[in-house]
C-alpha cells in the first residue's frame, strides 16, 4: 500500500514540477527588501499612473559606427512606441533616441512582444534593444527558463552515474532516482499549491534550489539506508527482518539530519529580503519530501527486492574487512593528535584568502553569464546618455518640501539632472537621473549620498526609491541579514546536535569544525572567483547561502558518523568505536557528498552568476568536508580527546565499556 500510495502522489504531484514557472515570479519585487525605503516608494508609484502602474521596460535604438539616427529611424520608433509609452528621447549626440514602456505584471510576455515587433521591418543598420528592469526580468526568467529541463535532467544523470559506480547495479540506482522523483513530486505539489495561494514566494533562484535540493538529500539518505541494510543482509537476516533493523538503525540520524537542515534553512524566514525569506519554507518543504520518501517508499521497495536489490553482486559483510576505510582508520589510530593539527592547520590556510572575498554587490549586467539583451541595451544607454536615464532615482516628498528637496537633491555629486514628474494628492514624485550606470557601484553610492543629504536638513520627509536604491537596500539588507542568521543557525544545529549525541562537548567540537570548513571553503572561493574564474564580485547574499547550506548540510556528515561512533563505543568504547564508525561509514559518508556536490554543480548549468558562485561554493564545500573533515579531522578529535568526548554523558565517565 505505501508503494502504491507514493506512485499515486508522484503522479498527481509529478507534472506540478514543470508548472512551478507559472507561479514563480522574476520581477524586482521578488527581491525588494521586504521593509526598506526603496519598497515604500516602489508601493507608492501606481498612484501616478503611466510609467509608475509597472515595471520600466527602456526601449533603445542606435546606429553602428557612431552614424546618427535618420528620420526613418526615428519613424519606425514612433510607431514601435505604441500607447502608454513616455516621448522619445534623443540622446544629445543624435547617435541613439530612447523610450521607457511601463510594463504591468510579469514582464516576460510583454518584453517579448516588444523584441518581435523591433525585430520586424527594423531599417537596416539600426541596433534596437529592451533593457530597464523590465528587460532584466525577462532575461532571468529566460535563463532560469532551463530549470525544468536541463537543471533535472542534469541533475538525475550525475545522480544516475555515481550511483551506478557505487553500487555497480543496475537496480538500486533505479530504485533510489525513483525515490528522489517522488519527493521531488511531492515537493512540487505543495510548492506550487503555496506560492498559487501567495502563502510563499517562489522565485526562479528558489525553484533551482528546491531541485537540486531534493535530488541531494533522498539520494543521501538513500545512501544511508541501503548501506544499513546491506550489512544487515550480510550479517544472515531475511530481507525484512534486515529492513527492520536498518530502518530502527537509520531513522534518528537520518530524521536528526533532515531535521537540521530544516531548520537550519527556516532561519532565512528571519530575513528582511523577501528572495531569501521565500527560499526558506520551500528548501524547508524539498528536504522534508525528501526525508518521507527516504523512509517510506525506499524501505518497502528495497524489502520487496531483497538480495535481488544488489544484483549482480551479493551482500557480504563488511566485518573485518581489509579496505581503504581500514587503512584510513588505522591512519587515524597511529597518530590521532597530529592528524587533528595538520588538518585543522590545512583549513585554516584556506580560510586565511576568506579577506579577499568581494561580495559587496555587483552590477545587474553581471548577474548573466552569457550575452543578453539587456545588458547589450545598457551598454548602448551608456554610450549616448547619462547612465540613469530610463531608471532615475525616485525621491517621494510632499508638496510643501518639493522645491527644497530638487535643491538638495540636485547639489549631490553625480547627479546629473533632477526634475518633479508628477503629483498625486500633496504627494510629489521627483527624477533624478544619475550619470553612472543605475546598477554600477557609483551609482549605488550616490544614491546613499542623497539619503543622507535629505536626512541632514531639517523638517524635510523624503524617501528614496527606484532601481539603484532597490540595489543599495538589498545589500544593506543582506548585510544585516548575515549578522542575525548566521549565530541563529549555530545556534540551532548545536541545539540539534546536543540532543541527538546526548553530549555537550562533541557537538560544540563539530560545530567549530563545520565553521573552520566554511571558513576555508570562502577562502579557496575567493581566490578561484577573482583569479581563475574572474567573476567582477559576488552578491551579498552568497555568503548566507553558502554558510546555510553548507553547514545544513555538512553537519550530516557529522551526524552520520557520530551517531554510529556513538553506537559503537557503548560495546567497543570510544577509541574503538569511532574506527569502527570511520570504517563502516567511511564508504557511504564519501559517496554522499560526492552526489550531493555533483547535484549542487548542476546548478552551474543556468547561466546566472549567484548559482554559479554558490554551485562552487557548496559543491567545493562539501567535498572538503567529506574528504578532510569527516575523514580525519573528527575521527582524529574524537580518538584523540577518548571518552572525555561524550562529556556530560555516562559514555565520558567510563573507562570501559557501558554494555
């Protein structure tokens, strides 16, 4: 009944994975901050109708070689403007001519038509692009458009592969990619039911998360499982009895894995930026589909297979035998203490670079990885206007402050004209048009000059908004948001770990070595994005994600091993039962990360310059995690330190043995 039970939930929730598009939204305002001066405002434009009842969509033409426009150039602008779209603009060289369509809605379908119709009966010659914010969310949600095809399918084919070299089986991997399906499925379902109701946001960046997310963890925690009952099967016992006991043997550090994850990515829910806010309960949601087909679904299938499961190769135990985890936990054992140094020392190297990492921000150009129409339409914006025209800042004021707020307004360095464009009520909308770019780091910096400008005069309410003050209020946010987290979700995964060890001492030791690992990961990153890669920066949320999912998701392997060299040491004691663990883990704990590295680089596939800095920074992560931390730090901290280990416990007050 469960299995058919599943099949029924992956066949209603299945199709729900290629609808999420349709409720994921790509607009500014999936990443406005959700409590900033820049959402007010941006709250405040439909009241004056025209160019403030959408998103800003610039249309821009020019001429190669520097030639000016012609007057049939300019013939076919004034026919492609259309209605509701603002006078055209020539720039003062005569070389290009603008205009800006408000655009209601989800701009996609919009910008689209408007990129057909320039491309239709265009003069030759002319260059016609659709840039502004409106142009910038289409092109996202042209680049994220690959998540329901190539992003899975590259993502099950990694899978599909490491599985096959693991198992050398034809079976089991079909068994647990089905496995994964489902909870992606089920996943799917509740994601879209959610965001359809507006009780969550879904964006583009979460979606690709949420698919690799559910790939990674059910096959993890498949990894786990079918490594239990596999000894079980070796040890002698029929196919449900060993079910039975892999089941009992899995389901707390499997649940107490989920269960940290889970946590550890609700915290985001604590975020003031509403992309971050919104990432949180669909991650949530990915891990816990993940968790329930892991041990619901697989276990009734692999017991229904049986031996039949492991075809060609029968199950034998793993008891003594001699093999590279052997080795490595003999490794561990002949110098405990400076194995624990010289890794600690390792990662702290890599850590030390973590002062290089530029995640300050960077230009919205940036953020593609391959040419699009919007930044080649920026580019041409640069050439023959000011860089704000099409996105002015927005000062939002009263009537009776307007006059002072033009002044001050327009006596901040770099703005290069300053104008009322509009009234609504006693409200005054004013433009001022920046001369660098409105998504450079200039720009960003002139908008806080003219904050502060406003804030200095007495008696004048003012509040900034428009594309660049989005930027600067996203950064700031981020920034904030690393401050309040980051100690939540320490503080969450210790809790987590004290539970589950019973122990005070051991889960404050991984927790540091989860931190020097993270440390050491942004390090190495820092260096690989500014010399080999040379990416212009990072966002400031990388390091959120990156820290999030790295110590979410690292902390497993913590539990993995830990659990089972706890275990162990109630009959071998500690030394003993942690080279057991190492020895019996050592196998299932690399191949883990190995998938779980491999699906996250999946996500290297959509051309966006956040998800290939944070596919480095987690699969880079992990695998330093797997090979280093988990291989010889802990073990090493653990023979090392002895029973002291398990402190408070009765584990750390017996010399011997408990049982």
């Amino acid at each position: 009944m469960a299995i058919l039970g599943w099949l029924v939930v992956g066949g209603i929730g299945g199709p729900y994975a290629g609808k999420l598009s349709e409720v994921a939204r790509t607009d500014n305002t999936s990443f406005l901050p959700a409590s900033a001066e820049s959402t007010a405002v941006s709250e405040l434009l439909p009241r004056f109708g025209g160019e403030g009842a959408g998103v800003p969509a610039i249309v821009v033409a020019e001429r190669g070689g520097g030639m000016p426009l012609t007057a049939v150039d300019r013939g076919f602008l004034d026919d492609l403007r259309g209605q509701g779209a603002t006078p055209l603009i020539t720039s003062p060289d005569g070389g290009a001519a603008q205009f800006v369509v408000p655009v209601a809605g989800e701009p996609d379908a919009a910008v689209e038509a408007l990129r057909q119709q320039a491309d239709s009966d265009r003069p030759g010659g002319l260059e016609v692009y659709v840039t502004g914010p409106a142009g910038q969310a289409a092109d996202l949600g042209e680049a994220f458009g690959g998540i329901d095809g190539l992003l899975l399918l590259v993502a099950g084919a990694v899978v599909a592969v490491i599985l096959l070299v693991v198992y050398r089986s034809p079976l089991l991997p079909l068994m647990v990619l089905v496995s994964a399906v489902l909870a992606l499925g089920l996943a799917s379902l509740v994601v879209y039911l959610l965001a359809d109701a507006d009780v969550l946001a879904l964006n583009g960046q979460s979606q690709g998360i949420l698919f690799i997310l559910v790939f990674g963890a059910a096959t993890d925690y498949a990894l786990l499982l079918v490594a239990r009952y596999r000894e079980q099967l070796a040890d002698g016992h029929d196919r449900f009895s060993a079910m039975r006991r892999a089941w009992r043997a899995t389901v707390e550090p499997v649940g107490a894995s989920a269960g940290t994850v889970i946590l550890g990515v609700l915290c985001l829910l604590l975020s003031d930026l509403n992309s971050n806010k919104g990432l949180g309960p669909v991650a949530a949601i990915g891990v816990g589909a993940a968790l329930l087909a892991s041990m619901t679904f697989l276990p009734f299938v692999l017991a229904v297979a049986g031996r039949a499961a492991f075809w060609p190769f029968r199950p034998t135990t793993s008891r003594g035998r001699a093999g590279v985890w052997n080795r490595i936990a003999r490794f561990v054992d002949g110098r405990p203490r400076a194995i624990w140094i010289g890794s600690a020392l390792v990662l702290a190297v890599g850590a030390g670079f973590i002062g290089q990492l530029q995640a300050s921000g960077t230009a919205q150009s940036d953020v593609f990885l391959t040419e699009v129409d919007s930044v080649a339409g920026q580019e041409a914006l640069g050439r023959h206007f000011p860089g704000g025209t099409g996105a002015p800042t927005i000062v939002m004021t009263n009537a009776a402050d307007a006059r002072s707020v033009v002044s001050v307004v327009g006596g901040v360095d770099g703005v290069a004209s300053v104008r009322p464009a509009g009234t609504a009520g006693e409200l005054v909308r004013i433009d001022a048009v920046l001369e660098p770019p409105p998504d450079s780091e200039q720009a960003i910096g002139i908008v806080r000059d003219i904050r502060a400008a406003l804030t200095d005069r007495p008696g004048v309410d003012a509040e900034v908004g428009g594309e660049t003050a989005v930027l600067l209020d996203t950064q700031d946010t981020s920034q904030r948001d690393r401050t309040v987290i980051i100690p939540v979700v320490l503080v969450v995964v210790l809790g987590v770990l004290c539970l589950l060890l019973r122990s005070i001492l051991a889960p404050l030791l991984l927790v540091g070595t989860v931190v020097l690992s993270f440390a050491a990961t942004m390090g190495v990153s820092a260096l690989v994005f500014n010399h080999v890669l040379g990416f212009p920066g990072a966002d400031p949320v990388v390091p959120l994600f990156g820290f999030v999912f790295l110590v979410a998701l690292g902390i497993d392997y913590n539990i993995f091993l830990m659990t089972r060299a706890r275990e162990e040491a109630f009959t071998l004691g500690t030394r003993d039962g942690t080279l057991r663990a190492l020895t019996v883990t050592g196998g299932v704990i690399t191949s883990a990360g190995v998938v779980l590295a491999a699906t996250f680089a999946a996500l290297a596939v959509l051309p966006i310059l956040f998800l290939a800095q944070l596919a480095f920074i987690v699969a880079f992560g992990v695998l330093l995690d797997t090979l280093l931390v988990r291989s010889l730090l802990v073990p090493a901290l653990a023979v090392d330190i002895g029973r002291r280990i398990w402190w408070p416990s009765r584990l750390a007050r017996s010399s011997r043995p408990v049982r």
